[in-house]
C-alpha cells in the first residue's frame, strides 16, 4: 500500500470529492482540474479550457461582477493567502449549481503570486438547506415577537378582573348592612368575570395543547347536523337571553370524519360569538353545503354588530389578539376564534369570514367529509346487484352497502350509519315499517332518511310510512328518474 507522500498529483486529483486545480500564475494554460470537474460542471476540463473565458465564463452574469471584485481585493492585498468565494455557475446542461471555492496562493518575496491552488466543491443541497433554515428561523422569529404580544395582552386580560373581583367580594364580606339587591347584582358580576376567566383559562389550555402537538384526534365518523343541535341545545339559555332564534340547515345526509370533542369547541364557539353579537330579537342561522368532493362548507351567519374593517386585520393574528363586548356587554378573550381555526386547520380544513360593521358576519370553515354510504335493503338479490351496478356508476362518491333483509340492515345502519336507506315494504323476517320503527328507535339522535317500494294500496300503511317521514315510490324498484329526484333531494338538499 502507498503512503499518502508516494501518491502523485494524478492519483489524488482522480480520488479528490471536490473539483481541485493548479496553475502556476505566469502559464494559464497550465491549469489542471480534478476529473470530477465534469461530474459538478457537465464539462470536461479540456472544454472549459476553449471557452473564452475560461472558468469565468461558468459563472452566472448575476454573479461575476461580485466574483471579480473579492477575487481582485485579494489578489491586491498581500497579507492574504486564502480566500472564499460562494457563487453559482451554469452547468453544460442548462441547471444551475451553487459552489463554494477556497483558493490559497503561494506569493513571492515582492508578494507577487507564483501558484495557485483552488478547492471547489457543490454545495447546491448544503445552500438549499440553509435557505430553509433562514426562513425557518425569520417565521420564528417572527412567531416568538408574536407570542411576546400575545402573552402581553393575555396578562392583562388575567388579572384584569380580579381587581373588581376582590373588590366586590370584600364589599359583600364586611358589609353587613349592603342591600340584597346589590348583592345580588355584585354576586352576579363575580360569577361572570369568573366564568369568563375560567372560559379564556380553558382556550389557551387547549391552544397551548395543539401548539405544542400534544393533542392527539380521534377521528371518527360523525352526523353534522346532530353537532350543531347539540351546540344549538347547550347555548339555548345564552339565546333565550337575548330572544335569538337559531335555525340548522345542515342536510341529515351530511357526515364528517372529525375528533367530536374538537370540533364540538368549533361550533361552540362561534354559534356563542354570533348570540353574544347579535342584536336582541335577531336570528342565527347554521348551515352546510358540499364544498368539494372531499370537504364540506359550514356557516355560522348572524346579523349583529359586525367587525370594523380596522379590526378584521386582527382575526386570527396571535399578535393582535382583541375582544369586543357583545351587543348587551358580554365579554370575550379572542382566543376562540384562533382556536377554532386551528382545530378546523389541524382536521385539514379552512377557516374565512365576511362581515360588515353593522351588518352582521358569517364565519366559514370547511371540514373532511366522510364516506357517505347508501344501503339497499332486498329479498331480490338480482335486484340488489341491479340496483347497486346503476347507483355505483351514476353516484361514484357514494359507497353502495346492501343487505337482503330487515336484520341484516340493522346491524349495518348501527355500523355506518348510512346517508340513506332504499327499502321494499316486503322483507323477511320484519316489514319494512318494522324496520325504520327499529331504527328511529334505537338511534333517536340520528335521522336516517328512507326511500321505500310499496306495491300496497293500503291507505293505512301509505299513512303509516307517511308518519315516519318516508318517501315512498309505488314503481317497480329501479334506478328511474324518480327514484334519482328523490335521492338527490335527500342527499343533497
């Protein structure tokens, strides 16, 4: 084996990572570069050797004027030996590459060059790295000066109150003689600074859990209208205080894959901010629509005071973190609002809102949709294959369940919950009326939309179905225009 001492320039330059060369100052055409020149360039060190301008004519126009400058300070200074130079050449193929070149000169007594020696290597990945760490660390910084503000403001907000809190409270302690009407009235004010405390404590609780990713979501499927009754039923005192009527339009068909508990607090949050903006006797108004294939579109629309334009720049920025009193003076933290974007946003959805001072807001935020399911229920199993083949090709985002009778059905429905339930009235073991007594039943919270076959003329059994809010068809069971107007109405309306 040779010593590193015995190895001559050829062997080196050939085993060299980087791109080497030599010349001596006074023979430029004696520069010699390391074969894996092409392998950084695409040119081969003879065909550098022809361009006019030799290693220069590489370089990019953007950053030869600067090259030349730190080249020719260098050169001119002779305390200098070493220097670094970082710029971006064009490749033979086009590409652009940044290098990295250290160039070390041996001078002589007059401090005149006699050789020089060049390193140069592809640092393309290297400075691509260090861009995004640049950019990583501005955000940041940014993010840092952002949480300054907010932790600023937000302990303002959580000592503000206790000043009248205690205030109020040494009053009723030690006034033995103090009306119970202002008692009462300071007791009330203690409660729902309290309250107001314990809700702004609660939110950035929850927000610190999803900055610092410690919440872990359970998704599941879930009926979307049942959430926001839930919010609606929950916030009915809040309401009534105000004689705010809330209406829900969001279809029964319509089903999320979300965490319930997130957004629950999504929904919660802005039905209460659009009560607490209202103006008394006003409505608030839930709805949905398909968004896309793959999201659902909610909206949560009031007619209250609505957000001044000065203001709508501070929705959502941590570092403008603002709250107004409600129309009747109830008091909020602002941290809802960025809460609940950042849930809808952790679910891979969106969060944006129009409003108008004086004129109301609507907030939007769009939600994963889950699989929405469509179960046939019949004896006929050429019908069932029939029936499956015509939605399956005329409904492609729906998935098609089947069951050939009543007990089958149920077990399915308690699984998947479907969007909706085509049946005929003759099934074994249980009827179809049977069936969907079962069903409404068993699932009070969850109203399953049915779509029945019935070849009887029994006036009673029509009024039977017709109490349980069924469409029913009298057609032989095919995927007809009828049958599709009906589908679609429930689905989609």
């Amino acid at each position: 084996m040779k010593k590193t001492t015995d190895l001559n320039i050829d062997e080196f330059l050939n085993n060299f990572s980087g791109i080497f060369y030599w010349r001596a100052d006074s023979d430029i055409s004696s520069i010699k570069y390391s074969n894996n020149v092409s392998f950084v360039t695409g040119y081969k060190s003879s065909e550098i050797e022809k361009l006019e301008y030799g290693w220069l004519s590489l370089i990019i126009k953007e950053d030869l004027p600067s090259y030349r400058k730190k080249l020719d300070e260098f050169e001119k200074n002779p305390d200098l030996e070493i220097i670094k130079l970082d710029y971006r050449i064009a490749k033979k193929d086009g590409s652009i590459v940044q290098l990295s070149e250290r160039i070390r000169v041996l001078r002589g007594s007059n401090s005149n060059i006699l050789n020089r020696f060049g390193l140069i290597f592809d640092i393309t990945d290297y400075a691509e790295v260090i861009e995004d760490l640049k950019a990583k660390k501005e955000q940041l910084e940014l993010l840092n000066s952002s949480k300054d503000s907010f932790i600023s403001v937000l302990s303002h907000d959580l000592r503000a109150p206790f000043t009248s809190i205690l205030g109020f409270s040494e009053i009723i302690l030690n006034e033995n003689m103090l009306p119970e009407k202002d008692k009462a009235e300071y007791v009330k004010f203690i409660y729902d600074s309290s309250n107001n405390q314990l809700q702004l404590v609660n939110h950035l609780f929850d927000w610190s859990q999803i900055q610092t990713g410690r919440v872990k979501t359970e998704m599941q499927r879930l009926h979307g209208q049942s959430i926001a009754y839930n919010c609606v039923s929950y916030l009915t005192g809040q309401a009534m205080r105000k004689n705010i009527h809330i209406s829900v339009k969001i279809p029964d068909s319509f089903y999320i894959d979300a965490d319930e508990r997130l957004i629950t607090k999504v929904f919660m949050n802005l039905i209460s901010n659009a009560i607490k903006y209202s103006f008394e006797n006003e409505s608030v108004e839930i709805s949905a629509n398909i968004y896309n294939n793959d999201l659902i579109e909610f909206v949560v629309k009031d007619k209250g005071a609505g957000i001044s334009e000065v203001n709508q720049e501070k929705i959502f920025n941590i570092a403008k973190l603002f709250s107004t009193e409600g129309t009747k003076g109830e008091k909020g933290s602002g941290l809802g609002l960025m809460l609940a974007k950042q849930i809808v946003e952790k679910h891979g959805g969106e969060m944006w809102f129009f409003s108008a001072e004086g004129k109301g807001s609507e907030f939007h935020f769009t939600l994963p949709a889950a699989t929405s399911y469509i179960l046939l229920v019949f004896d006929d199993t050429k019908k069932l294959d029939e029936l499956e083949s015509g939605l399956s090709k005329d409904y492609p985002t729906l998935q098609v369940l089947k069951a050939e009778n009543a007990f089958e059905a149920l077990e399915i429905i308690s699984a998947k919950f479907p969007s909706l339930v085509i049946i005929e009235h003759n099934l074994p073991l249980m009827d179809g009326l049977q069936l969907i007594s079962a069903v409404r039943e068993k699932h009070k919270h969850i109203r399953i939309p049915f779509i029945v076959f019935l070849d009887s003329v029994s006036e009673m059994l029509i009024r039977s179905y017709q109490d349980f809010n069924v469409k029913i068809l009298k057609q032989k069971p095919s995927l007809n225009e009828q049958l599709k107007d009906k589908i679609e109405s429930l689905l989609y309306n």
